[in-house]
C-alpha cells in the first residue's frame, strides 16, 4: 500500500483540516490513533443520504473542532517521525469503520473487496508473481480505460502482448469524445483504477481534458506505450483450428495490411465507440454544419449561430450549458425528458487545501473512496427492483422508488419556479432510474433562459435548414448537433471476428442481441475474452473502472491458466453461457429497465436488456474473482479443442 506521509506545515495542515469531511476525518483519526472512541458517541456521525457527502457528519461545531484538532496533532506526530502509520486493518474491521462513517451498516461480504479497492492490500493479480514463458501471445483491441488495465496486467503477468489503437494516442473514448462540457458523472475519486490513484483531481467530477491526461499518464507512467500500435484498425480476426491461434489482419491509416498471428484475442473496444447517426430525411442535405458530439467540428464557431441539438441525454446536458453562452439560441429537441439528481458536488472544484489532505494525509484518501464507493454504486440496487404488490406501477416500482419520485420531482419543480411552463415538458412520466439517472449540471437554469427553446416531440426530417418534428411543428436553425449517443448494442462492429464454425460474431448476435457468459466469453470462439461485454454496463451507478478491474482479474485469472498448465484453448460451454443469460434475463424480469414505461438504449428490439448488469457491483466481483475451468472446453498442448479435459 502506498501511504501518503505528511510534508506541510503545521499552518497549512491546519488550513487544509478546515476543508475537511468529518466522517472520512474521524476514520483516519481512529486508525492513526489506535483509539476506538473517536467512532463512538458524541463523535458518531449522521447517515449520509443520497450523494451528499455530509461534510460535517451532522456534528456540532465545537465537535468538529475537536476532531479537527487531534488529527492535526496525530498528523505532526507522523510528519516529525514521533508516531508511525499502523499496519492495514482487517477487512473487517475495514466495514465497521466505514459502517459508523456512514451511518448505516454494510454488509460484512463487501469486507475484501472494499480492502482491495481502497488499496488496504493489491488487486488479486498484483499478488501473484509473473509466470516464465512465452504462451500464450496476446492481441488486445483497444486503449481505453479497459485496455490499458489488461496491458498492465499483462505486463506483469509477463506474457507477450500488443495492443492495437485506431487513435494516435491512448483514452478511447476519453479521446474521442471532447464535446464541450463533456465530462463523467462518476465521482474523481472513485473514477480510476485501484493500483494508480490520483490524489490531487481539480474536480469532484472531472472534465475531459483531466481524465484523458489521467489515463494518459498511467500508461506512459507503467511504460505501456512501446506495447501499443497507434493508428491501426483491426479488420478481422479468423480462429484457425489447425493451430489453435488467432489470425488478426490490422490496416494502418497509411493502408498497410499485417496478419498477427497470436493464441489469445481480448476485445477492450467497449460500448461508447460507434456514433449512433440518425436515420431522418434530409439529414444528409442540411446546408449548414452538422455532426456527432462524438466527432466534434471545433473549427465550427458558434457565435451568433442558431443551434439545434437532437437529444436530451446525459451528452446533451452537458453540452446545451456549455454552449448557451456562444449561440444566438439553442434548440433541443427532446422525445422523452430524463430523471434529474441534484448534485451538490457535481459543478465544485476541490480546494488546495482538500487535495493535501489526499496526497499528504496516510488514508483520508482510500477512506474517502470507499464511501463513495458505498454511496455511489450498490446501495441504490434494492430500489430498483419490482415489487409485484406495489399499486402504482405505472409511476414507479416500490415504496422506496416512489420516494425518489417525489424527491426528484420536488426538486425540479423548486429549480423551474418561476417558469412553471416547463413543467409539463421536462416532468418524466415512467419510474425514476427507467433511465440513466443524470446529475444536475446546471440543466434548468439554462432551460429557463429566453434563448433557449425546448421542443418536446421528436424529429420527423430535415428540409433544408428546418427541422420538421413529428407534430409537424418547423424550426430553422443554422446548425445541427446530434446528441444521439452510440450503437452500444451492436457491439464489436464493424470487426469481422469468426470462431471455429466460421458464422460472423456480428451474425451470430444480430444487430441487436449480444451475449456472453459474465460478459467475457462467447461460445464457438476459444481464446477470445470480451472486456465491456453484454451485460456489463453499470445501470444502477458505479465507477465502471472497477468493473473493469473485475474483468481485467477474470481474464488474468484465465491465461495465468493457461500458461501454467499448457493450456491451448479455452472455450465456454454452450449449456454454461446460455444458463447464465438466461439467469441475467430472470433478474432483469425483475428490474427497472424491463418496466414498458419508457425506451432505453439498454434495451434491445424485442425487449431484452443486452447492455447492462443486473448484479450489483459485488455479486459480479465474486463471479469475476477465480475463474473456474469446468465452465470450459479446455485443451492441452495442441490437442483439438473439441476434446474437453
């Protein structure tokens, strides 16, 4: 565990102590002093709610000067070298402390994760020594988040590997993607990898330009970038059963072809990578500019211009705010309206003095994680289940689902006050999390303005410079920006990957209707693994990082397999794949984003979840944790893969 030690002065450790979140504060103060009556009455802090972090845990000020003050003598001690950081505690005792920190109790089974996580102990595949050998090679597709999380783990696995990037440089769709506003709705400090935290983030929910450089340094900073072929697409990849090995063709952007011959292909394409572009009338002869917020014109100056926005989601409502002030007028055109959270810490910066205490003192940071960690992810899940007594199904799912309802709409109706004609245009009528919840970044401040129209009726086709919704209604404008997010269920197009029958992954999947066991694995293709596959999304909140981590450790778990043992081929077992989905199907029969109230991106044509997870965060790091064979076809030094072990 890497332990940030104390450097400032007593003054700027008093300063930053000022800034800093009680319950998070008390955790560091007990573990540093070994004394248990820092977590006890009168100190014991409220429940946190929702995302509100509760920076003074609900305590009287003369206590949180209390507080304040022994962490600053505990802090001098360790500086001046009188006091030494104590050993990690227990998972156990990890969740009790966190469980007074946030004022409810978290169950004893997220104990190792949570340890893990907060970096108490490694992630499972830094603990295990490299492996000798040379097998199995490794193509992965991909330098995202998720491909550059298994080229590290590869690394020090120790087996060969490339990675291909059709980008001049690492961040997928960090890279991509640099709309303005354009930014991530997990909170910093849980949106990065376990083993390579970021102590100083500008933001409590960072932009673009910071999550690119962050990523961007971790693999210049593990000494990735010699492993990665920049500007190359994969074109296919064909498994030939004579010699159990991928044959990848890539092309450059130069137009030079190369056949990569390898044992082990792993897709870290992701969801967010093929613009979705509508297919409306007239689209293609709209005189003015017009593009994808994914492929974003900067040469296109705003300034005066008329601006229409196709879309309502969670991109849009980053990009109108962003926009309002260069454009003459905006127009979004809306066919649904979206849940809104409100977000005390969505639009805040993190003060000087609350980045040293995440960089100079030993655990507020992994303490201050692990709460969102907590707050953010499965805590949420119960709500969104079904309950099959509840009478009002058509508003919401539950008891607990209808409260949401009533404080998001409370909400909403506070912050259009005054323009209450907006009402009836920005209210949802399905369940609250029907779809992706999104944060409050200053949205109806700026659907208030006068030079902002919204349109509640989707586009019908464009005539020229109008756009012609489906009531029939014409709106000129001078540009057009579609927010129309990405095909996230046709994934892996356009790759031509084909297994041992020789059938097209993308036909045997449809358009529309991909499958794999956790997400990973495919029968028909040994040796390929899937990072962000079907059914990993996170819907129910999350830090998708940790998802990928989980993944990472599952397909880590495999090869070390298969290097360890000869192991040639890995391939699922049907009957094991298909019990799986239709497991994945059985709990989503029982969850919001099979409710027939609303239309979602998650859903496919005939109604079946594809994108997204059931499972809360820790049932999948259990499922993720060891992999087990017997779910398998495996195959030992050139044996046919047909021949099971």
């Amino acid at each position: 565990m890497n332990i940030p030690m104390p450097t400032a002065s007593d003054d700027e450790l008093r300063a930053a102590l000022t800034s800093a979140n009680i319950p998070t504060l008390l955790l560091v103060v007990a573990h540093l002093s070994g004394d248990h009556r820092w977590l006890a009455d009168p100190y014991r802090p409220t429940r946190t709610i929702a995302l509100n972090d509760n920076d003074t845990g609900g305590l009287p000020d003369e206590r949180q000067a209390e507080i304040r003050e022994a962490a600053l003598g505990l802090l001098r001690e360790v500086r001046d070298g009188r006091r030494t950081v104590p050993d990690p505690l227990t998972d156990e005792r990890i969740v009790e402390m966190l469980s007074v920190s946030l004022g409810e109790e978290i169950p004893q089974e997220y104990a190792e994760a949570m340890a893990e996580d907060g970096g108490f102990q490694r992630p499972a595949w830094l603990r295990t020594p490299p492996i000798q050998g040379d097998r199995p090679r490794v193509l992965v597709i991909g330098a995202g988040f998720s491909g550059v999380c298994v080229g590290i783990a590869l690394q020090h696995l120790g087996l060969p590997f490339t990675i291909i990037e059709r980008n001049d440089s690492v961040g997928g769709t960090w890279l991509e993607n640099d709309y303005p506003g354009a930014g991530v709705d997990t909170p910093s400090h849980l949106y990065s990898y376990s083993f390579a935290p970021r102590p100083e983030w500008s933001r409590y929910y960072p932009k673009q330009p910071e999550i690119l450089e962050y990523l961007q340094g971790v693999a210049r900073d593990a000494g990735l970038m010699d492993s990665i072929l920049f500007g190359t697409d994969v074109v296919s990849a064909e498994w030939d059963a004579t010699s159990n090995t991928w044959q990848v063709l890539t092309r450059s952007r130069d137009g030079i072809e190369r056949r990569h011959i390898v044992d082990v292909v792993v897709s870290a394409v992701g969801l967010f990578n093929q613009p979705a572009i509508p297919e409306f009338p007239g689209l293609d002869g709209f005189p003015g500019p017009a593009f994808h917020t994914a492929r974003w014109d900067h040469s296109v100056d705003l300034t005066g211009k008329r601006v229409g926005v196709l879309g309502t989601g969670a991109t849009a409502m980053q990009v109108v705010p962003a926009i309002a002030d260069d454009a003459a007028e905006v127009v979004v055109f809306q066919r649904s309206p979206q849940w809104i959270a409100p977000n005390a810490n969505y639009l805040r910066t993190v003060s000087q003095n609350t980045r040293l205490l995440m960089s100079q003192v030993p655990g507020y940071r992994t303490w201050y994680r692990l709460r969102l960690m907590w707050m953010i992810q499965d805590k949420l899940h119960p709500a969104l289940q079904k309950d099959p007594d509840w009478p009002h199904p058509e508003r919401s799912l539950n008891a607990v689902n209808d409260k949401h309802r009533k404080f998001f709409t409370e909400y909403l109706d506070a912050q259009i006050e005054g323009a209450e004609h907006l009402r009836d245009v920005v209210l949802p009528d399905y369940p609250p999390y029907g779809k992706r919840i999104l944060m409050d970044n200053d949205w109806f401040a700026t659907l208030r303005r006068d030079d902002i129209e919204v349109v509640p009726s989707g586009v019908d086709r464009i005539v020229d410079n109008t756009v012609v919704t489906t009531d029939g209604q014409r709106h000129e404008v001078d540009v057009l920006v579609l927010a129309t997010g990405f095909s996230t269920r046709r994934m892996l197009y356009p790759l031509d990957i084909r297994g041992r029958s020789g059938v097209p992954l993308r036909e045997q999947w449809g358009d529309d209707d991909a499958r794999a066991y956790l997400g990973i694995s495919v029968p028909d293709f040994p040796n390929l693994f899937l990072l962000y596959g079907p059914n990993t999304n996170l819907g129910h909140g999350g830090s998708a990082i940790m998802h990928a981590e989980c993944q990472t450790n599952y397909v880590v778990g495999l090869l070390r397999r298969m290097a360890e043992h000869e192991i040639d081929t890995l391939e699922v077992r049907h009957e094991i794949c298909d019990e799986y989905n239709a497991r994945v199907d059985a709990a989503h029969e029982r969850m919001i984003w099979t409710h027939p109230g609303m239309t979602t991106y998650y859903r496919n044509a005939a109604g079946r979840v594809v994108t997204t997870t059931p499972w809360r965060v820790i049932d999948y790091w259990f499922m993720t944790r060891t992999p087990d064979l017997d779910a398998y076809h495996v195959a030992h030094a050139r044996q046919s893969a047909t021949q099971s072990s």
